[in-house]
C-alpha cells in the first residue's frame, strides 16, 4: 500500500516537472493564459515589421450635423514601410494593413477605451495565443503584443473586435478594418496596385436624431440580425470615389453585422470576381450577381476604360428572397439612403459609390 501512495507520489512529482519546464519554455505564454491580461514582446521573436494600434473614442463626422461617437482604431509603423498602415481620415473604419507573405509582424495594442476588448486576425493563420481569443481582452489601459508571421497567401482579410458577448456591438461602434497580404505570385500577375486597387467595405448603421449610433438589442434583432438605416461604404453615407479610364481591382468586405447583399452591375454586365475569403481564384468568374453574408470578401476586377467620359456603371444591392427578412433588396434614391455603389468615369472624374433606399427593418 505504502508502496503503491509512493509510486503515485513519484509520478506526480515527475510530471509537475515536466510542466514547470513547460513554463520555462513558454513564459510569454503562460502570462498570457493565466491573467488574460496582456502579455510581453518576446526577445526570441525578431519581426520585419512592428506596428502600434491604438483603440480609443473619438467624435467623427458621419451624417450632416452633430459628430458621431464612436470607438476608432489608429495606428502607426514603429519599424518597416510607412505604407503599412493606412489611416482612414472622416471615417471610423479602423486603418487598412498591408502585409506581405513571409513577414515577420510584431503588433502592439494599446487599449484606450473605457471597456475590455481585443482585437481578431479573421482569416489568418496564427497561433492561438495570438488570435485575438475572447480570453485574451485587457483592460484599459492595457497592451496585447501579437507576434507571428505571415503565412497566408495573398488575399483580402480583415480584424475586428472579439470580446466575449459584445463582439457584435464593438464592431458596430467601429473597431474593424481590413488585412490585405500580398504575395510574390499575385504580384506577377499584373493586377491593379496602389490607387487602382479600392478596398470597399459595406456596412449598415442607424441613428438617432443628434447623429449618434443606434444599436438595438430587442427580442427580434436577436432572432433575425439587426438591420440598420444606413448602408455605408468605407464609413461614409453616399460616398464617391473618382475612377479613371482603366481597369480597377475592387476589394469588397461585407462589415455588416446581419445584412446579406446581392450585389449587381445596373446594366447587367457581369461580375468578374478574381478572389474569395482565402484569396485568388485560379481562374477570373463572370456572374450576373455575387452574395455577399456578413464577414465574407470577393474581389472583383472591372474595366472602365471602354466607357464614354461622364458615363455611369452602377453597383446595386438588388433584391432577393431571404427566409429570415421577407423580401430583400434595393431601390432607388431615397432619403434613407444605402446598398449601391456605382460610378460615372473617366479622367479624373466620376465615382464609385451611390446610394438606394432602404426602409427600417427587414426590407431593403
């Protein structure tokens, strides 16, 4: 008997060692899972890029009046190209991050906000422990150091917020943006850089009277997903874009919590899609209309350049059946605006972004 209480005794013993040098192994790690409370920059990890991202309230102007308040992410390159990180002024779109397959990237979060949150890497391939996990979110006042590596191939990603019970509603006070990779492969191909390559982000928002956000929670939002007033793009109501004579690759998020899209030129030419949530197709698509569900992307390729100047090609959320919301879809320019993006082109004038109207609740 006393035997046997020995022998466990043994075995127990030897196997806490073998977590004790576990810690020792992973103490950045350890910190992290034990407090939730933020973690240290590893001295092991040496990155191409270090990036500082800050989450605080501000006051933007959004609709015609009074500033909205809202929760904004800004940031900043410590180390690496400048264009990293593109800061969105007049919205409150989190900055738009562009990364290259193989970088090493060191990201530190400063959480400025009167809550708990952290911030999501959806669509990327990183350890778990830098994944933005609800059991990870600080504190204000408090900094989360992520540290990995680009694996992904090339594509169009994104990062919101991710606190447990209040993802939803963080998002919609503004803590999103877009992660866009590149690689070698797609940069071979040939596809519109720099100003020709537009991201598009679509969402919806309400509000109220004084211009702030409105966020309901009632018993049939939480059934059927909440639909707000306003669809915007890029953060901004009725936003337009100038487009020149030529071929343009469009990035396109849907940032809306519950709203699902279907999403037609006006003049039925068809969409040629190039790239979905995990990146480039391996061949170009042509579809009369493309779904967009909230979270997903596609990337689409369109060329204006065999247009007459002043003309307009048009972007429409159109309708379609929906089993949750009855009819869905979109109309034409109202004082509830929303769900079309369109542009005239050519030169320096022109847009890529219009608007439709859209009724409170189910219908669109």
């Amino acid at each position: 008997m006393n035997n046997t209480i020995n022998k466990q005794r043994r075995n127990l013993l030897k196997y806490a060692g073998v977590t004790a040098a576990a810690a020792s192994i992973h103490p950045n790690l350890l910190f992290a899972m034990g407090s939730g409370k933020g973690n240290r920059a590893s001295a092991n990890f040496h990155p191409d890029v270090e990036i500082e991202l800050s989450m605080k309230a501000q006051h933007v102007s959004i609709m015609p009046g009074d500033k909205t308040h809202v929760w904004k992410v800004s940031g900043k390159v410590l180390k690496g190209s400048k264009e990293t990180v593109e800061n969105l002024d007049g919205t409150y779109l989190a900055p738009t991050i562009r990364l290259h397959k193989g970088q090493k990237v060191r990201i530190y979060l400063r959480n400025k906000l009167p809550a708990t949150s952290i911030l999501h890497w959806h669509g990327l391939h990183v350890p778990a422990d830098m994944d933005g996990n609800p059991m990870y979110a600080i504190d204000s006042g408090e900094t989360y150091v992520y540290e990995f590596e680009i694996l992904n191939r090339a594509g169009t990603y994104w990062y919101h917020a991710h606190t447990h019970g209040l993802t939803a509603k963080h998002v919609y006070s503004g803590l999103a943006g877009l992660f866009i990779v590149s690689d070698d492969e797609e940069q071979a191909l040939g596809l519109p850089r720099g100003e020709y390559d537009l991201p598009i982000v679509i969402q919806d928002r309400s509000f109220d009277k004084n211009n702030q956000l409105l966020y309901t929670n009632h018993m049939m939002q939480r059934m059927q997903g909440f639909l707000g007033e306003h669809i915007m793009i890029n953060g901004r109501p009725d936003n337009v874009l100038a487009v020149a004579s030529r071929a343009y690759r469009l990035r396109l998020l849907n940032g809306s919590n519950s709203r699902i899209y279907k999403l037609a030129w006006d003049d039925g030419t068809p969409i040629t899609v190039i790239g979905v949530d995990g990146g480039l197709l391996e061949r170009p698509e042509k579809h009369p209309y493309v779904m967009l569900a909230p979270a997903e992307r596609r990337e689409i390729w369109v060329d204006f350049s065999g247009r007459s100047v002043g003309s307009e090609l048009t972007m429409r959320s159109v309708p379609f059946a929906s089993s949750s919301h009855g009819m869905m879809g979109g109309g034409m320019m109202g004082n509830r605006r929303g769900g079309m993006m369109g542009g005239r082109r050519g030169g320096m004038m022109g847009g890529m972004m219009g608007g439709n109207a859209i009724p409170l609740g189910g219908d669109y």
